[in-house]
C-alpha cells in the first residue's frame, strides 16, 4: 500500500528531503513502521521524534491504513 | 473606560466579537511572558498595543548586536542593557494605559509558581528545552493556560496547553532530546521573520484566550514553514498519567533539576571533549571510544570500550556506527578526529560524534 511520509525539523536534515512516497506492507503498526523508518535512516535511531498518523499524534496502538499520510516531528527549542 | 481609551481602542470596540466588553476584558487581563528575544519582541509588542492591562516580561539576559537581525523591540542604543528593562521601557512608550513588571531574573523553580500565580496566561518565548519543561511543570501545578511557541531554522510549532482540559507539553514530547541534539538559533541561526510570524501567532492565541472568542489551539499543534508558506496541524491528545504526574510530584518541583533533566551539566555539553574528562569516559559503557589512528601510532590507547579504526577501516562499519548512541572519536593531536567527524556528519548524517580536543597528545600533557 501506498503512504506519503513528511519529515519536519532536524528531521529533514537527516532524511535530505521534507516528504517522500512509500510503498510498504498492509496494516502496518507504528511500532513497525519506527522500525522500518531507522533501518532506512538508521541515523533516526539517535533522534527525538513523534509520530503522527493522518493528523493525529501519538497513538502507539494505532494501524497504518493505505493512503496515510505519516508526520515525523522532532521538538523545536528556538525562540 | 475614558475617553483617551476609547480613541485608542477603537478598531476593538467597533469590532464584532471584541467591543466594549472585550476590550474590559483585555485591560483586566494579566499575561506573563517568558523570554523577550525574538518571539517575545512581537508578543509583547501586539499584546502591549491591544491594551493588556498587565504585562510581565521575565528576562535575565542583555541586548547583543546579533539579537538586533530579529529582535525588533530594541534600537541599537540598547546593546548591553537588559531585555526585560528595555523592552518594557520602548512598550510603556507605545501604550501608556498598560502596566509592566520588568523582572530581570532567570525564570527558576524557585520562582516560577509564586510568578505564574500573579498571572492569568503564561506565554513561553524562551530558547532552551530545560526552560520549556519547567515553564510547563510551573503552569500544569498552578493550573494557568500556556501559550507555547518554538522555532527551527525556516519552521515554528505553535500550540496552547493546560487549558481546560486540554494537553501539556509533555503530553506531546515527555522527554527532553539528548543534549546538543537539537540546536537553537545561535548555533544554526533562524531566518529573522520566522519569530516574528510565530510570535505573532502566540499573541493571537493569548488574545483569544482573554476575549473567549474562536477556536484556541488547544490540543493542536500548529507547524508553520516559511519557505513554503504551508501550514499543518496536528491533533494532539491529553495524557491523564503524563499530567497527573507532574501535578502529584509538586512538592519536588522546587528541587527537580530541569538542566540535569535535560542533559545539561553534565560530562559531555558539547562536541569537543575536554581532556580533562576523557579519563572518566574510557571503560564507561555509555561511549564507544574510536580511535582513528593507523595501528602503528603510539601510544596505544587501552580501554574497554577502545575500538582502532583507521579511517579505511571505518568506513566499511559506517551502519554500525550510526546505531551506536554515542562515539568519541580520537587521534595523535585532534587534527585527523575533527575533519574525520566533519566528514561522516556530512556525508552519512551521523549524529553521535564527539572528539577529544587537542587528541592522546592533549592526555600525555596532563600527567
């Protein structure tokens, strides 16, 4: 199935891009999804980061459906 | 309300949704804001004109010549005088009907709840995770609403919280990232309108919250992003444990070490390793000591956690590397250690490094 992946912050520098297009597996967790994130950028592993699903933040449990579209946000400390 | 007043708020009073009521409402509001750089020069300068009745400013800081690209309350002349004194002195000039407290202090946990509870609504335009966490503690246990802002580069989040029933901002990161993680302007520098769009946004929030009018962004988050103009908000839920929390170790808040909390003051601040520290670092599990000296190179380093990679070598475990959480990287005089990190950061994004300054030559003439 097909999800679209945005990168926000220190994330962008990382990744070198702000959104990407994925083709991954039916009914992914974000748990499996983390895992599939860092064994493509395996740099994340050391980032702070929250996962949004379709606008929506922070629900581990959560099921990734087709057409999602996934938010990788870092904090921001700058003021 | 006088005459002077009503000239003065006009384009409120003739305004649906403010009025005179609202207007009332303003000028019997108090607001605190926490930082007076570059979201705090546009917060307090909307929040001033809109005729807040009582403004706090908490800076412990001074004007410097670089703050001048973004700061745009202070002039030229304000160099070395301190932020809270001066913006508050430049405000009192725009609106002589609002009432300022210039408090010169670092916000602390000694100070934070006695500050907060003089206060309606808590704005945050400070710099520094550990500041962010004690300003949301404060406002959770003293149960004022919080109006968050943050910059990044080119981007901002803008969000309230604690009000109502709404989340805070540990409900939306409970913990702090590692130290030196995440860089604030002065390291990487911020395109200067961004705090002014931010900063603005939070204003507006603050002013919603006072009149009770439209949709504050309570349980969202707003990301913005200058360089494409594009705007994303995100929902961002209430966690009951997260708050409960914070509110049932209040009686540790006065001691709870918000640096220590956020990694600060510890052994490694930043990226280059005092040779004074480097002893405490070998055979300490948390490190992965590299040494990127050919193997002919004396002396040997010896420890545990000691892995010789000359640079060749290294490159073949570049995935290994990235995964492990933090790498300490060493040569003959800090020369080959300092272009070798410079060189895996930029080219394979790595962001564990850390090097040992001046090199083993630096360690021999300590002893």
């Amino acid at each position: 199935m097909k999800v679209t992946v945005r990168y926000f912050g220190k994330i962008q520098e990382v990744t070198d891009l702000s959104e990407e297009h994925w083709d991954i597996a039916e009914s992914l967790t974000i748990d499996a999804f983390r895992a599939y994130l860092i064994e493509k950028y395996p740099a994340l592993k050391n980032e702070t980061y929250q996962l949004a699903v379709n606008q929506e933040l922070l629900d581990l449990n959560k099921t990734i459906l087709a057409m999602a579209e996934i938010a990788v946000l870092p904090p921001f400390s700058g003021g | 309300m006088n005459s002077e007043a009503k000239i003065r708020y006009n384009r409120h009073l003739i305004l649906d949704g403010v009025g005179l009521a609202g207007q009332e409402r303003l000028m019997a509001a108090r607001v605190l804001v926490i930082g007076a750089g570059g979201l705090g020069c546009p917060i307090l300068s909307y929040l001033t004109a809109a005729g807040v009745g009582r403004i706090g400013i908490v800076d412990f800081d001074e004007v410097d010549k670089s703050n001048l690209q973004r700061q745009v309350l202070f002039r030229t002349e304000d160099i070395g005088k301190n932020k809270a004194s001066a913006a508050s002195k430049h405000l009192q000039a725009l609106n002589p009907l609002v009432t300022f407290d210039a408090i010169e202090e670092r916000l602390s946990n000694q100070n934070a709840l006695d500050l907060f509870e003089q206060y309606d609504i808590i704005i945050d335009g400070t710099d520094n995770f550990s500041t962010r966490y004690l300003i949301n503690d404060a406002a959770v246990i003293t149960f004022r609403p919080l109006v968050y802002g943050s910059i990044y580069k080119f981007q901002g989040q803008v969000s309230v919280f604690n009000y109502k029933q709404g989340p805070s901002y540990r409900c939306l990161f409970p913990e702090p990232p590692k130290p030196g993680q995440i860089k604030n302007c002065s390291e990487i520098g911020v395109i200067g309108v961004l705090p002014g769009i931010i900063g603005t946004q939070q204003a507006n929030e603050a002013i919603k919250l006072i009149l009770g009018i439209g949709e504050p962004l309570s349980g969202k988050l707003l990301i913005y992003d200058a360089l494409n103009a594009s705007s994303t908000v995100l929902k961002v839920d209430r966690n009951e444990a997260t708050i409960k929390k914070v509110i049932d170790q209040k009686a540790d808040f006065l001691t709870f070490d918000y640096d220590r909390f956020c990694g600060m003051n510890t052994k490694i601040e930043s990226d280059q390793i005092d040779p004074q520290d480097f002893s405490d670092l070998l055979n300490d599990g948390d490190h992965l000591i590299v040494d990127v000296r050919e193997l002919w190179e004396v002396p040997e380093l010896i420890g545990d956690n000691v892995l010789q990679l000359p640079i060749d070598e290294l490159k073949a475990k570049i995935e290994t590397l990235q995964t492990v959480k933090k790498i300490v990287l060493v040569c003959q005089s800090g020369v080959r250690s300092k272009q070798i990190k410079e060189f895996l950061e930029t080219t394979y994004k790595m962001n564990n490094l850390f090097e040992l300054a001046g090199g083993i030559n630096a360690l021999k003439d300590l002893t």
